[in-house]
C-alpha cells in the first residue's frame, strides 16, 4: 500500500512536470510566432497543456459547492460530465451536421458566371503509385476530369487553345502552373486522382504540347512542402510526387514546383535585370509573387507578367497558363479555403512583422479586411480556370482530419469568386463543423466577411467578372450533356457522353467525347433522312478525353446527326450546320 501511494505521488508528480513543461512549450514556442500552433510539434503538446491549465484552474479557483460535491463519489461525476459535454457541444459531435442532399442547379439571363458541378463522381481508373514507366497509359486518365471538361465545353469553355477554338486556355506551347492546395497533408490537399487527370488533359492538346506543367503550391513556412503524404487519392499509396514522377517517366515534361523553397528569397523581376529565383514584393500595394526559372531550365517565368526571353527583353503573357485547384476546407480564420483563399499559396507570408506588423495583423489587417491582399494577388496573377476539388471534405481545418467526408464533388468555374460562393454554400456548409463560420452568406460570419471583401476588390476595383450573387450566376450539371437518357449507367461503362462545338456552325464543328477505358470507337454523320453522309473515326481509342472536326464546307445547310459508337455503347446527336 504503502509503495502504490509512493508510486501514485510520482506519477502526480510527473503528470504536474508535464503538463506544466508542454504549457511552456506551447507558450515560449508559439507566442512569438503563433502560426506555430499548427506544427505537428505543437499540435501533440497542446492537449497536455490545455489538461494541465484546466487542472491548474480547478484547483486554485475551486469553489465551496465544488469541495463539498468533491466528497461524492467521483466515477458517476466524471461520466455523466463526459456525456454532457459530449452531446451538447458541436465540437465534440455530429449533431447539427446535415447530409448534402443535392447540388442545385439553375440558370438566370444573361449570367456573370457560370459554375459547373458534380456529384457522385466516377471513379478513377487506376493508381499511379509506383511512380515509374510500369505504370499503364490507360491509368493516367480520370473520369471525374473528363466529363467535367466536357460540360465546360457544352458552354463554350475549351482547355485547348486551337485554330477552332482561340479562345481555349492552354496553348500547345504554354507553361501551365497548377495552382494545388497541399500546405496540410492526406485528404486535406488537391486529389492526386483529380490532379493526374488535369495533366493527362492538357497532354492531350490536339496540335501535340511542347510547353511544360508545373504543379505548384507555397506551404509558406510550415516546412511540409509537396510531398508524399500529399496523398489525397483513391489509393492512399499515391501521392501528388508519385503522379508527377510517373508522367516525367514515361518523357512527358511534367515537374513540380515548390515555392516554399524560395519563401524567403526577395527578387526584383527579370526586367530589371535580377535573374535570381524569389518573391518580388511591391512595398506599396504589399502585394507578392514568385519569380523563377521553370525546373527544365527552359524558363524564366514571372507569375505576374508571364515567360521572359532575354533575347528580347520582354515577357510573354499569352503562353503562361493558370489553373487554380484548392481542396474544399473549413477555415477557422477565414471561414474557408477555396478558390480565392487559395492564393495565399502564391503570395509570400516572409518578414510578416516588417512589411505588415506581424503575423496577426498581416491576417487581420490585410488578408480578411476590406484591404483584402489575397484578391489584389489574384488580380495580377489571375487564373484562367479554378477547378474545385471536394472528393473529400474537410469540415474543421485546416489539419483535423478527423473531420473529413467523402463528398465525392467537384466543381469548376472562370470565377474564382462565385466558385468559392457556391461550393461553400451548398457542399461545405452543410456538414461544416461550423457552419456559421463557412456559410458565405451568414452575416458577419467569417467566411462572409472575407469573401464579400474579395469580391468588392475584384468586381468593383479590379474590373473583373466576379460576383457571390446568385442572381447572376448559372448553374450547370450532367444535364448539360445532352443525348443520354441513363448517364448514371453510361458512368459506370465506358463511355462519357459526346457534345459538338460550336452548334449551330458554318463549314467545321468539333465533336468532344471521353472513354473511361480502351474502346473501338465509330463516329458517322447522318441526314436529316437518316442517309450516311461521312464517317469522321473509326479504330482503337485509349481511355480518355477526344475531339475530332467534322469538315461540312461540301455539304449544304440543314440538320445532321452524328452517331458514336463506343464498345455497347451509342451515343446519337443533333446539329445544324448553316451557312
């Protein structure tokens, strides 16, 4: 007896030691920098001192009532307190959560923007784990990506920049940067899934790509950088490097970038004749972008102005292209991270203290308020396309991936604004751990507050399509492709429904289709009579996203139907050809 009670003072002792050892840590480590909370470090130690405070509390303020209850037997106590505490606070249970019963879809006259959506998206055809030539070509294609480019393009918004389609946004010979979230590691980062079939798409580019893609993201100073436990994907054994190093192994110039190695490193741009890789940081607007040469050596690229050549002296804007990609999270700051958040991935967070007056007032003071700097970086280094990834949501974040849901969403918008508005309020919010915090349309809630300051910079100073207002915005899904009276059944086969642009045409019109796997394809084109006027394809096709153009200049003006053959699958289509 005596030796437990010995035993029994000594682990007191300890627990004391401990809990008042992990309360210093936390303060002397965090106090001065508190983004340091987030550390892996600190997030094991706060518990213990949290316990530690706590006990420390009760001691010392322990009232009356509480001494004279102190005599009643203490198990009872403890597990009725548990159980209160368990069910009445939001934090620490499910209740208040809500499924996400549908996505709502809608369409106003004459549109700001347009967002595309997903649910229940297909899986992905296979894993690129090993990272090497053993990988099949047939796996670097995902289904999700596919057909939501094909919805795209039932709009009029093509990734492939062409004769036919000038207005496509990447260019046979561009930089593309894809701007991923990956600051916090597994289902808190962009899909691997999702991020392989964005780069199997862009190396699709019908006149062939001999430009290069960069993944990229600035996990500031956190030190995570991109790297294997950025595995957020079907297969928890790929990771976004596992990705990147299967398509450099099979000669595809794919890279990734992290800026977080040059977080720190101020730069002046190529233009005034520094060719050092950095941030250039203007003291005026507080504004930051990286600068560097791309990883082939190929490149000088200034995020803001677009490729330098020296020979010239001057950059080309046209051939760099952006695509911004966030995961869909909870954000205890701001309220959420998506598309317009996401871009303090791309500024730079160095010398907080001496460019706007700590780490705090660099949040509150410039990144949230009305001054809104995350928007004023996005304005010069705007992205082309924001694709929204909510494979798996993170409901309390940006780290608690306790609080993940599979989803299985996916979004896609030219609006990094109405994109952000839209997923928050209708995949987020509903089985947010907070939802008051991420609602974008709660008043006075943070994610509320920051976006309406984003949007007002971006619309009303910058000039830029930009709106949260759901009275102009259009809303699209699958039904946008027309043609399939099953597509839950087309989804799980191996064909994606097929869409031509432009329709009505005159002379040449586009016909887009997507194959899940291998398939014997056949496309002809028919009458109004039901008669075969040409077969455009017939052969072998691999798994993934298709185009071919249907030359009508011999042909006079009427209606016409292209058929598609794919495996069982048939797929038949009207347009118009008017001249």
């Amino acid at each position: 007896m005596i030796r437990f009670l010995k035993d029994f003072k000594t682990r007191r002792l300890c627990y004391w030691a401990a809990g008042f050892l992990a309360f210093l840590w936390v303060l002397l480590r965090s106090g001065p920098k508190p983004q340091r909370i987030t550390y892996p470090c600190q997030q094991a130690t706060i518990p213990v001192a949290v316990n530690w405070l706590l006990a420390v509390t009760a001691y010392l303020g322990g009232s009356i009532f509480l001494r004279k209850f102190a005599r009643l037997s203490f198990a009872p106590i403890l597990l009725a307190g548990a159980v209160w505490f368990s069910i009445s606070l939001p934090e620490f249970s499910r209740s208040g959560v809500a499924d996400i019963e549908s996505l709502p879809v809608w369409e106003v006259d004459d549109p700001v923007s347009t967002v595309f959506v997903m649910d229940s998206i297909p899986p992905t055809i296979g894993s690129l784990a090993p990272g090497d030539t053993t990988v099949p070509d047939e796996y670097l294609v995902d289904p999700a990506i596919d057909t939501l480019l094909m919805m795209l393009a039932g709009r009029g918004i093509f990734l492939h920049q062409t004769g036919t389609q000038p207005d496509g946004i990447v260019g046979s010979d561009d930089v593309v940067v894809i701007k991923g979230n990956f600051q916090w590691n597994g289902r808190n980062t962009t899909s691997a899934d999702r991020i392989k079939g964005l780069i199997r798409q862009v190396l699709q580019h019908p006149d062939g790509f001999s430009g290069e893609i960069l993944v990229c993201d600035n996990s500031q100073d956190i030190g995570t950088g991109i790297n294997d436990n950025d595995n957020n994907s079907e297969d928890r054994d790929q990771s976004i490097p596992d990705v990147v190093r299967t398509f450099y192994a099979k000669g595809f110039p794919v890279y990734s970038l992290d800026w977080n190695l040059i977080w720190g490193a101020v730069a002046g741009e190529y233009s005034e004749g520094d060719y050092n890789d950095g941030y250039v940081y203007d003291d005026y607007s507080k504004i930051s972008y990286p600068k560097f040469m791309t990883p082939s050596g190929e490149y000088y690229l200034s995020l803001r102005y677009g490729i330098w050549d020296s020979l010239s002296a001057q950059y080309d804007s046209s051939r760099l292209s952006i695509i911004d990609f966030p995961v869909l999270k909870e954000h205890t700051l701001a309220g959420a991270t998506i598309a317009v958040k996401n871009w303090i991935g791309v500024l730079t967070t160095a010398y907080a203290d001496q460019r706007y007056g700590g780490f705090w007032p660099m949040h509150n003071n410039y990144f949230w308020s009305q001054y809104a700097l995350v928007a004023r970086v996005l304005e010069v280094t705007y992205p082309e396309l924001v694709i929204v990834d909510a494979s798996w949501t993170t409901t309390d974040g940006p780290h608690d991936t306790v609080w993940v849901e599979e989803t299985k969403m996916l979004a896609a918008s030219a609006d990094p604004v109405a994109a952000s508005w839209y997923t928050a309020k209708f995949i987020l919010t509903p089985i947010s751990r907070y939802p008051y915090h991420s609602n974008p349309d709660q008043p006075n809630g943070n994610y509320n507050r920051s976006l309406i300051n984003w949007n007002n910079y971006l619309r009303n100073i910058a000039g830029l399509p930009c709106t949260m207002d759901s009275l102009e915005i259009s809303v699209f899904d699958r039904e946008i492709m027309t043609g399939i009276e099953d597509d839950s059944e087309v989804m799980r086969g191996i064909f994606v429904p097929a869409r031509n642009y432009p329709n009505p045409f005159n002379a040449y019109t586009t016909i887009y289709y997507s194959l899940s796997q291998p398939a014997h394809v056949t496309i002809d084109i028919f009458d109004v009579i039901g008669r075969k006027v040409n077969t455009i394809a017939k052969g072998e096709e691999p798994a993934g996203y298709h185009q071919v153009v249907w030359n009508a200049i011999d042909q006079p003006s009427g209606i016409y139907f292209y058929r598609i053959k794919a495996g069982n699958f048939t797929n038949t289509n009207k347009m118009m050809l008017l001249k």
